[in-house]
C-alpha cells in the first residue's frame, strides 16, 4: 500500500529555507506621523518640525502654531512678549462663546488670535506680530485689535519696523460690530506708524482671509507670502456662487496675487528670516545691502 506523502520531501530545521514566519505589522502611534495633504506622503513629525513644518517631497507649507513661528524668525531668546495677559469675554453675550473661548485656549495654549512683542531678526530690533491659527482660526476680536494697535503705537514711538504673520478666518462674528471696527483700529495705528516713517512687513500665510485681508494684512509697506497660500476677502465658493461662474485655475493663491501685481514677492519658508533680516537691513538708516 503506498503512503499518502511517501516522496514529500522531509522538513530539516537546519535548512535555511523553511518557511519564515511573518512579523507582525508595526504599529506607529498616530502622533509620531502625518499624512501630506498634497502629496499624500506620510512624513514624521519629528522630521517635519526639523524642515521648518514643510514636505521634503512637494514642498507643501504645513500651518504653524504662533510659538513655531517666532522660534524659526526671531533671534534665539530676544522675544519679549506684550500684552500676554490679555483676554477676550462674551461682551455681546453670544450663544456658547464663553465655551468657545475656553476650548481654543486649550486647544491653542495662548489666551487669544495673536501673540505681540519686540525681537530681533538677523540683528535687527524689530516689533513682531504672529496670528495664532489654532484659537479660532486666527479671527480678530477686540482683544486682537487691541494688542496689535498697542504693538503698532509702542513702534511708532520708538521708531521700529513691524514684522507681521497673518493667519485668519477673519473677523470674529461672535463679538460683532465691535470685531468689525477692529479694522479701522488697527488701519489707523498702521497710518500712524507709516506717517513716521517707520517700515511694516507682512506675511500672509494660509489662509488670511476676511475682516484681516480687507485691513493690515493688505497694508505693509512690503508684502510678502508664502507658497499656495490662500488670500481674499469672501472664499472662493462663496463668489463663485454669487456671481454663478467657475473661478479661474488657483484664483486667490498667492502665485495667483503675485502676478496680479498684489504681493511683492512669495517666499519660502526655509528662507524667509534671511529674506526678513535683508530687508530690515536695507530699510535701516543708511542700511546696505551686500
């Protein structure tokens, strides 16, 4: 009777070509890696944060927190911060604002939209403003308007340029009017600072939007942004439902601005304090650039 298997041949564990057993998937946590949303390349976060929060791959410019931002552009342990303590309340009594508020503070770790103070950049003593996009998208309440008037009236007096990040959704609608007047406010102080003489700077990140592209954010002296940033006033599905047509290809992108002639120019953020400390240079008094 013949064996079922008879000429199989017999398995030798010394034999380097048995069958290998498969190591099970390697689990990564979730905050040790991010998906890019242009390339779709998973990239981590620890590298990210070392090539300025931008993909190695497309170039994409991931959103940065205000303190990222001010650790990459000011002098290392030259920023000193205004108006810290400054906090916003439901002056209007909205609906679940004060809820609001205290979400994006923990959220944000900042008390409101934006964070004041006076640096240097590339040795230059400068006035800068950096929008926070994580405590409420950046939008501008009263507490905004007022620190970044008292930031613009404190280098007016001392004669320094102002350096500005925006970042915003606009005005905040949950403080009504008194949001909106912020724009006259703050343009206001602007003028003051320009009467004088002084430089402002600004960079528009993405986005920067609403009450905040139709004030300071559009009024520097020099207008830079960063690389696909999204600019406008009303976002684009917005207008293309009111004025019922299909926008043109990249409309209200910043290379879109660029060559309608409203930037000066767009930058990287790998190079921009460079870029930031040349122009401080050249618009200091009988400053050279080389």
């Amino acid at each position: 009777m013949i064996r079922k298997g008879i000429f199989k041949k017999p398995k030798n564990e010394l034999e380097g070509n048995r069958r290998l057993k498969q190591n099970p998937a390697v689990n990564i946590p979730d905050e040790m890696c991010v998906a890019c949303p242009n390339c779709k390349k998973t990239l981590f976060t620890s590298e990210l944060a070392e090539h300025y929060n931008v993909c190695n791959c497309c170039e994409y410019h991931f959103r940065m927190n205000a303190r990222q931002r001010i650790d990459k552009i000011a002098d290392k342990d030259t920023f000193m911060e205004n108006d810290a303590d400054m906090i916003s309340h439901n002056i209007i009594d909205f609906p679940n604002y004060d809820k609001k508020l205290n979400s994006s503070r923990l959220e944000s770790a900042e008390n409101d939209a934006v964070v004041c103070g006076f640096c240097t950049i590339g040795g230059y003593s400068t006035a800068l403003f950096v929008m926070e996009p994580y405590f409420m998208m950046g939008s501008m309440g009263t507490v905004v308007g007022e620190k970044l008037t008292r930031l613009f009236e404190e280098a007016t007096r001392r004669n320094l340029p102002v350096v500005g990040f925006t970042v915003s959704g606009g005005a905040r609608m949950q403080e009504g009017i008194l949001s909106l007047m912020q724009m006259a406010k703050v343009s206001g102080a602007v003028k003051n600072h320009s009467d004088r003489g002084n430089l402002y700077l600004t960079v528009l990140t993405d986005p920067t939007t609403g009450g905040v592209t139709a004030s300071f954010a559009m009024l520097g002296d020099i207008i830079i942004a960063e690389p696909q940033a999204l600019i406008g006033f009303a976002g684009p599905r917005v207008i293309e439902q009111t004025i019922r047509q299909k926008l043109p290809m990249g409309f209200q992108r910043a290379e879109f601005l660029l060559e309608k002639g409203f930037l000066d120019e767009i930058v990287h953020r790998k190079v921009q304090k460079a870029y930031i400390a040349k122009l401080l240079r050249l618009h200091s008094k009988g400053g050279e650039v080389s």
